[in-house]
C-alpha cells in the first residue's frame, strides 16, 4: 500500500514503551557500509526496477547516446545554437524538436561553474530543457549530474528524469534533461522549478556543489486529444486496449492499457512484456520511447509512449500489439534483467491490430 | 553540508545518504531497541539484525512521506520499526509452527493466520487499503502492530466495542474481497 507509511505518522505510540538498546560504534558503522550499498543500488534503478525489461527488450536506453564524439560537437557549436538540435543528430526521435523549442536565456553561477539554460520545450507530458555548462573543472566526458524539479510548486510530480551531458569544448559541456511528468500529470502549462546541486566526473568522482536555480514557465505544444473507442485487441488471454492518443506539432503520444491473464504463460516466462509496432496507412513506421507506466500488478498495466512526429499526411494509424515472452536473468535483488544480447529464450505473440482514424 | 537535528529530516528526504548516517548514529539504539523487545524471546542469531536494516532501509526509501519534526519522527520510526519486528516476528513463527497446531484459535487469531497464508505482507496492505479510511487505521494498528482494541479505541476515542465491531465488519468484507481486486500500485 502505497499509504501504509503515511499512515504511519497519525498512529500514536508510546516511544517510552521501548528501551534503548546498546549499539556499538563497529555495529553503527556496519550499517553504515551495508545501507550505503544498498541504497546506491536502489538509487540507481529506482525507476528501472518496473520498466527495465520494457525498456531493455525495445532497445531503448541512454546508451546507445554515449558514444557521441565531442569532436562533432565542438565543430557544431558555433553554429548551432540550438541544444536540441545538436543531439538530434545521434537521437532519431528528439529530431525535429528545436523548431518548437522556446529559447531562453537564463544563467546561473556557482562554485565557479556557470549554466546557461538556452532552450525548452514542453508538449504536455515531457519537459526538455537544454543548457550550456562552463566550468573550471574537468568532469570528464561524459558528467554525472544532480537534478531536483517542481513542477508549479510541487516537489515529486514526476515519474522520471533523464540527462544527457556531452563534452564540447575543454571544460565545456552540452546538457539535456528529459523532465517525464507522472502518468496522470497532463498539463497545458506549467511552472519549472529546475535546480542542479552538483556536476561530477564519472571516471574520477570528482564533484562540483553548488546551487544552480532556474524557472521556467512553460506552455504546452498545441495538442489534440483522442480519445480511442475502439475495442481491446486480443489473444491468449493478453490484452491490449488503446485509450488515448495526443497529437502534438512533434510527436503523438499513446496511452495504452495491457492485461495479462494467462497464468500459465505467466508461470512459463519470467517478463511478458507488451509493445505496440506502428505504422500509417502510407506506411511509414514510427519508434517510440516509454514515457510512463503504472499498474496494479494484478495483470493491468498502463503505459505512456512517445512516437515521432506523425507524417502530415498520413490518416489513419495501425498500431499492431505485440507481446515479448522473455526469460530473464534474475540478480541478487530480485530485479529481473532483459539482456538484448544474450541468447535467452524469447517467443513473440502478435495481437490483431487496432486501427485509429487520425482527427482532422 | 552539516546534518544536524534541524535539518536531517530535509536532507534525508532530499535523498542524501549523510542524512541516512545521521538517522543511525541517533536512531540505532532505539530501533534496535524495538526490535529486541520483539523478536529477542525467539531466540535468533541474525533476524534481528536484518529486521533493523530492513526498518533503516524503509525509513530512507519512504522518508518523503514522513510529515513532521524530529520528535514525530521519533514516533515514525518507533512505528516502522515496532511493524518489520512483528511482520519479521511472524515469518519466524511461520517457520516454527507446522499448520496443524493451528485449529483451535480465537476469533482474531484465525484472521492472523488466514493474513499468514497470504504470504506477502505487501497483499495485506493492498487489502487493507480497500477499506474505508478509518477501518484502514484500525486494521493496520490492530494487525500490522498489533496494538491492543483497548488502545485503539483510546487513540481514535472511539468505544472498544466499536473497534471490535468495525474490525468485524472489514474482516468480513476482506473475506469477500479476497478474491482480488484491482488496487493502483505505482510502478
């Protein structure tokens, strides 16, 4: 229960009831050791421990961005101003993006290291916002970085950040970060609170602190809700049901609503996960990127994903549902991993598509 | 950065780990505390020591839902502590007892070992929190703490035998409901 710890601070207890117990400086410092291990781990896959295997089993990761050379970069900087576009040209699905992009110029300096923010964008569910770092540190090439949001004034409304840092220069740096508001979070504008409490050097740990503050006060790209009527698509007791689509200027989004019902496909595999392909009716395919998800784990799930910019002329789409039955490697924490390249067992299950007629 | 009794609870639901120190170096002793008080008649060697990291575990991973100062804070942890004792505590009966000793109970052990067969703890709660705010209070203090209905009802001020009867009519709703039903658990 998501509550029981709230409700943990209206029950009165007599802390008098309880002794101190002896605890020696050895036994504080185990702890010490054994939580910082545990809680680094937590740290680091918070988010991933649900999605890992959605997003592993599509390929989607930043990874495949950190191979980006500075060099290119550095080349590109003088011309172009524009964040979004620099990473656009290793990232497919952010392509696109800077026309839409409303430019700031927002600079803020701490411990010797300045960030420029030049640059965001919004399109009701994500946040982009792109900046500049000058620093007198070296942070390596690709640098770590602390982040904290609200999002008009709330602290934890969302579901999930992600940050690209790229070397441009000598102790210069190129940074994106992905704000993903949670599930039921839709605005159509919202206030920013953007605050960086420290950069750090991946290889060296080397790390700056400071304070660096931003507001932005974003207004959403003109979308187009959809609300989709047409029935769940079926088969093998999994089930796939569109409930909405957002067509925006750069992207369309769709949430969808997966069941899973069949025990003994359940029992067989260790991740059943499930995938929309999409295509228009003039056959153009899109990609997509998770942008949520949330579920009961009784066998419903929701899921939010991001698709390119829809073709202009395209007037229907073909969402063809499709369930991954993967076996998993399972580590110490219990969290199951979907390696891509591992040569673990996996079956795919076509469900029968689901047609939407785009809205004029 | 200095973590001091103003300031741990900030840091600590800021997600820093000095702030995670701070919470052993001065709550250590009184978790350990309820802890012992708990499981020290079983007789185990290491339970108590994962129980305790598991409580400082949970007091990190849900501190942003923790409201108050540091002496609500005391009471907080007081709780999440007196909670993995006894969920701890009845895995280690669990262990112990073979099924078969369990036929004559009371009315309100039988619901105890009926929650027992349910395995997760985690389903429990998922239970609970289909019940009406108030009868979820009650369950998680009588069940999951359990706290006496005498103490209940002195805390909610409510009679003994109004507890008793709203602990009840939940456990009969819980039995019509053990079936499944769907509760939103974030991912």
């Amino acid at each position: 229960m998501k509550n029981l710890f709230k409700h943990f601070n209206d029950i009165d207890i007599d802390v008098n009831e309880f002794e101190e117990a002896d605890v020696t400086e050895f036994e504080k410092a185990q702890f010490k050791r054994d939580l910082k291990r545990q809680v680094s781990k937590t740290k680091n896959r918070k988010w991933m421990k649900g999605v890992a295997a959605v997003c592993l089993s599509l390929g989607i990761g930043t990874a495949s961005l950190i191979g980006l050379s500075y060099t290119t970069f550095a080349h590109d900087i003088p011309i172009v101003n524009s964040i979004i576009k620099l990473f656009s040209t290793k990232d497919k699905i952010i392509s696109g993006y800077e026309e839409f992009a409303d430019q700031q110029h927002l600079v803020a300096e701490s411990n010797g290291t300045t960030i420029t923010v030049n640059e965001s964008l919004f399109d009701s569910k994500k946040f982009l916002v792109g900046y500049y770092i000058e620093t007198d540190r070296d942070l390596g090439e690709h640098p770590e970085i602390e982040t904290t949001f609200k999002v008009d004034g709330r602290e934890h409304a969302l579901f999930h950040t992600e940050h690209i840092i790229e070397k441009v220069g000598p102790n210069k740096y190129a940074g994106l970060t992905t704000a993903i508001l949670n599930l039921s979070n839709q605005l159509e504008q919202a206030n920013f609170e953007f605050h960086i409490s420290s950069l750090s050097n991946r290889d060296t740990k080397e790390m700056v602190q400071g304070s660096w503050d931003f507001e932005i006060d974003a207004k959403a790209t003109e979308n187009k809700v959809q609300i989709v009527e047409a029935p769940a698509s079926k088969k093998a007791d999994l089930g796939i049901k569109i409930n909405e689509v957002i067509y925006t200027p750069i992207s369309f989004i769709v949430n969808y609503t997966e069941t899973q019902k069949n025990e003994m496909l359940k029992e067989k595999w260790d991740v059943i996960s499930s995938d929309l392909n999409v295509k228009d009716n003039l056959g153009n395919t899109y990609t997509s990127r998770l942008t949520g998800g949330t579920g009961n784990g009784q066998g419903f799930m929701e899921y939010v994903f991001t698709y390119e910019k829809l073709h202009p002329d395209a007037k229907t789409l073909i969402f063809t549902p499709i369930f991954k039955l993967m076996e998993a490697e399972i580590d110490e924490n219990g969290v199951k991993w979907v390696n891509p390249d591992s040569d673990l067992k996996m079956e795919i299950i076509e469900l029968s598509d689901i047609i939407i007629k785009i809205p004029k | 950065m200095k973590i001091d009794e103003q300031n741990f609870i900030k840091y600590l639901q800021a997600g820093k780990e000095h702030a995670l120190d701070y919470v052993i170096d001065h709550y250590l002793p009184l978790i350990k505390g309820v802890v012992l008080k708990i499981l020290g008649p079983l007789d185990i060697n290491e339970s108590p020591k994962e129980c305790c990291n598991d409580i400082l575990l949970s007091i990190w991973k849900n501190a942003k839902k923790f409201h108050g100062d540091a002496a609500d804070f005391k009471k907080w942890v007081c709780v999440i502590a007196k909670y993995k004792a006894i969920d701890y505590y009845r895995m280690e009966m669990k262990k112990k007892e073979s099924p078969s000793l369990n036929i004559e109970l009371t009315l309100a052990e039988s619901i105890m070992y009926e929650n027992s067969f349910l395995e997760e703890q985690e389903e429990i709660q998922v239970i609970i929190s289909s019940l009406k705010p108030v009868d979820q209070k009650i369950f998680i203090m009588r069940y999951l703490l359990d706290f006496d209905t005498e103490e209940i009802a002195r805390q909610l001020e409510m009679t003994k035998s109004a507890i008793d009867n709203r602990l009840y009519h939940g456990r009969k709703k819980l039995k019509k409901d053990l079936g499944g039903m769907p509760i939103e658990k974030s991912v």
